[in-house]
C-alpha cells in the first residue's frame, strides 16, 4: 500500500511537470495516435488554432486546422516516421493555418513508442519563424533588386576587401575584364588581370583609400582594358565599413566618358 502510495505521489508529480511544460512554453508541443488524431498538445498551439482549451484539439487532425495541402504533407511524414521509425530533425515548413494566415516553423518529429517499444503514434515540437522568414524573405527581395539595378548599369562597379580581393562587381565591369562570371573574379585582385607594372599603381591607389579613409569622388582618369583599348572615366571610390564603423573594404564605380582625346 505504501509503494503504490509512492508511486501514485510520483505519477502526479511527473503529470505536474509534463502539464507545466505544456502550458508556458511557448513552441506548440504535440501527441499523435497511428491515425494522426491529437492525443495533447500544448496551450501556445491551441493558441495558434483559435481554441481556448488545448483538449479541444483531442481527436481532431491537421486537417482540421492546417490548409489541405500541408495537412497532407504533414500526415505523409508522420506515416513515413511510423513505418520506418526514423525522426525528423529541425525541419523549416510553411504551414498556413486553415484561414490561410502566413505561417512558417522548424519542426522536429519522432515515433511515439509504448512500454514494449512498438510505435503507437507520432510526438513533436514546432518552434514558430514566420517573422524571421519574412524577414529572411524581405532582404533576398531586397537583394534582388540591388542585384538587378547593379547590374544593368553601364558604369563600372566593383567592390573589394581590405586586401584588394574582388568580392562582387557587375557586368560591366566583367566585360571590361573580359571575363564571364562573378566566380571568375571573386577572392582575385588586380594583378591576376594586369601586368604588374599596370596592377601595382592600381592596388596602391585603392591601397590609398583603405588607410586614409577618405573617399575619391569623381576623379578623372583613364583606364586601360585587358586588349589595351583606353577610356576615358569619372571614378569614384568609398570606403565601407563593417557594424564597428570599421574599414573592411572599399566601394570603387567607373562613369565612362569616352575615348582620351
């Protein structure tokens, strides 16, 4: 009578925990049975569902509270987990909500297995990154856009480290280069394209500019191509720095006027 007294006492206590654990962290927390019916879930994916009590959900599916096509995905990899017993670890899904409210998570899933260790279910936990993937999807946007302007200007642009290695320029400048891709000149400088009695005043003059700290604008001068062709531009070349205000590397553009007279 005393053990299951004891045991009884430690049963409760493990219910106290696994109920605490439930109702205050704040990822959705989930148990399935073999058909995908909620067994629990925690009070922040109940939340998430609309619902003001978490055993609403118990015997419901995600059909019932995901868009059709990621209820589908989502019971495809539960039965896939169930057949093979293999977890899935931190995977990052869209999973719009039924009414069709934006949603994304990193999710990780497993087998929900008995005393005897045969799988009864699926449990998982789903920790919520819409507002960082929206973030994520805000700057490659961005991105794009800079890219593209960059790279249908017709002056020349390229920036470098404070090595004088390239580390992005657009196609104009790799056509003065002559050369095909952003591969073929990212982690080079300027002596992998000129002679060195060419690339060394070049390197010195960026050289300039990174200990100085101060910008060259619209500087004319002329440029000599790889084929020894000349051109007469207005250059301009900036300093930029890192989140500490320090100088990393330098911004250089190229307005081409014409050929010297």
């Amino acid at each position: 009578e005393r053990r299951v007294q004891e045991r009884t006492k430690e049963l409760a206590h493990e219910q106290f925990l696994l109920r605490t654990l439930l109702d205050n962290v704040p990822d959705s927390i989930y148990f399935k049975d073999l058909q995908g019916r909620f067994l629990r879930s925690s009070r922040a994916q109940s939340k998430r569902f609309g619902l003001s009590d978490p055993a609403q959900a118990i015997g419901k599916t995600d059909f019932d509270f995901f868009a059709p096509e990621h209820a589908k995905e989502a019971s495809t990899d539960e039965q896939q987990i169930i057949q093979t017993g293999q977890p899935l670890i931190s995977v990052e899904e869209n999973s719009p909500l039924a009414d069709g409210t934006e949603r994304w998570v990193s999710t990780s899933k497993m087998p929900l297995r008995d005393a005897r260790g045969n799988i009864v279910g699926t449990f998982g936990i789903s920790r919520e990154i819409t507002e960082r993937k929206q973030a994520e999807q805000a700057l490659a946007k961005e991105h794009n856009m800079l890219l593209t302007l960059i790279d249908n200007l017709p002056d020349i642009v390229f920036i470098k480290d404070s090595k004088g290695r390239y580390i992005f320029d657009n196609a104009a400048h790799r056509a003065f280069l002559a050369i095909g891709t952003l591969d073929d000149i990212v982690g080079k400088t300027v002596f992998d394209f000129y002679a060195k009695e060419q690339a060394a005043p070049l390197h010195a003059d960026d050289q300039a500019v990174l200990a100085g700290g101060v910008p060259v604008i619209n500087r004319e001068e002329h440029l000599t191509d790889r084929k020894g062709r000349k051109i007469l531009v207005l250059t301009s070349k900036v300093p930029y720095r890192d989140e500490q205000r320090r100088i990393v590397g330098l911004v250089c553009i190229s307005h081409a006027l014409g050929e010297p007279k």
